[in-house]
C-alpha cells in the first residue's frame, strides 16, 4: 500500500465515504473520477491495482482542479486491502448478480451511509473496471449492491459518471437519510466488525471446514466459500461477534465430544 494514511475524515466535506476504484483500466477516468468527488465534497479515493500503475501523468492532467483528491489517493494491491478498515461497504453493479444480498438505488446507498458515518462508522463504495465492472470475488465481500435505474436497452456507465451520480447522491443529502439513522441497531458497547476482522475470521472459519472436507466436490470449493462469505457479509456483525465465531470454531475444532 502506498499514499497517505487518513487518520481523519476531515476536509471539505467533513466525515464522508472512500470511493474505491478496483483496476481502473485508464488514468484519463480515474482523473474524471477525482474531478466528480471533489465536485461534489468529496476526497476520499482509493485504487486497487490501476493498469497502468501509479502515479499516472494521465490522470493528473485530466483532474485539473481537483489535485487534492490526487494528491492524498491511497493505492493498494488488492481489494481487500483497500476496505481491510470499513465497516459497511456497497458495491456498483450494472449486472444481475446470483447473490443474495440486499440492492438500493444510489439515493438509498447514501443515505444510508451518511445514517452510518454519522455513528462513527467508515463506509466504502467499491467501482469496477471499465470493460467489465467488478468481477464476483469483490461483490461478495461488500454488504449491499447499488443498483442505477438505468435503460436496460443500454445499462453502461462510464466510471466517472457512475462516480459522479454517487457523488452527487452523497451531497444531495436529503432527508430519507435521517429516516435510515433509526433503522441502525442498537449495538450497545460493540462496534460494527471492520472488513479485516471479518476477513481474519472468514479464512479460519474456510480453513477448518477444508480441513474437515466440507469443500466437496472440489469443482464447488470456490462457488461454496463464496456463498459463505456472502451469507456473513449480510449480517451486521460486530467485534464481540466476531470474536463470538473465533470461539466457535475454536471449540468445535479442538473439543473433543463428551462421552458421559
């Protein structure tokens, strides 16, 4: 990982959602994309192995006015890297997913993230490459999906502009957000589980069942531990949760059973 650590979301816009962009395949678009944020406040942006690598000279020409954005972005290698800290995180899509999770509109996804930031919570948005949009590996590991109500006769968006529209959405702010604030369970001295804690656990948890033979047949292994990881990624789990299934699997993996 390289870039400034943010130990404050501060700034302009005040407390406010990372916009990851995962492979970015042009640095003209990720340059649109700076100028879109910080068009509308925002300067919270992440990569996750762009192209044609970083620095790009492309993208700084094409952000003109919004070198701030540039100049503070984090790059990381992979996606769970880039959302390792988050607490919630939604994914674009324009494709019909077989996954069960929940699917808002870009209003509903920023409302609830404004709903979140404001208990403290740090919310990510994840954007796909622009060729072919996030591949399944990193939709599974985001909590809900944002969904454009676009004309299905030609459902693309260019990255910048799908950056734009959330952007905007997320500045708009409008009152549907403190309606979702109440709709936030009560998590009494827990916190909500960052990405990395689930992380952590998810691959015990893999690596047990493997152990096991749960994983079988072989040509399922990967489709099964996805369906997994996305059962989880749907519950609001918490540190004390997290730690809860730590102990779980631990005891189920070293206990032997009683015989009395």
């Amino acid at each position: 990982m390289s870039g400034t650590d943010h130990a404050k979301d501060e700034g302009w816009g005040g407390p406010q959602p990372a916009f990851v962009l995962v492979a970015a395949q042009m640095g003209e678009n990720i340059g649109a994309s700076a100028r879109a944020m910080w068009n509308f406040g925002l300067e919270r942006m992440r990569l996750v192995a762009p192209r044609d690598g970083w620095p790009n000279p492309k993208a700084v020409a094409m952000a003109s006015g919004a070198a701030k954005v540039l100049d503070q972005v984090q790059v990381y290698d992979a996606t769970t890297e880039a959302i390792g800290d988050m607490n919630y995180v939604f994914a674009t899509t324009a494709r019909t997913r077989d996954l069960t999770k929940p699917v808002v509109s870009p209003q509903q996804a920023m409302a609830e993230a404004r709903a979140r930031i404001g208990e403290g919570q740090k919310v990510g948005v994840l954007f796909g490459p622009e060729r072919a949009g996030l591949q399944n590996d990193d939709v599974v590991r985001a909590n809900a999906l944002i969904s454009v109500p676009v004309n299905p006769a030609f459902g693309s968006l260019n990255l910048a502009q799908c950056v734009l529209l959330l952007a905007y959405e997320w500045r708009r702010g409008d009152e549907s957000s403190d309606d979702l604030a109440d709709d936030i369970v009560s998590q009494g001295k827990t916190r909500p589980a960052s990405a990395i804690e689930f992380e952590k656990f998810h691959e015990r948890l893999c690596q047990q069942l493997d152990n096991v033979g749960f994983f079988w047949p072989e040509a399922k292994a990967e489709s099964m531990e996805q369906n997994l990881r996305n059962m989880f990624s749907r519950m609001p789990l918490t540190d004390a949760d997290i730690r809860m299934l730590h102990g779980v699997v631990r005891a189920l993996s070293e206990r032997r059973p009683r015989t009395d």
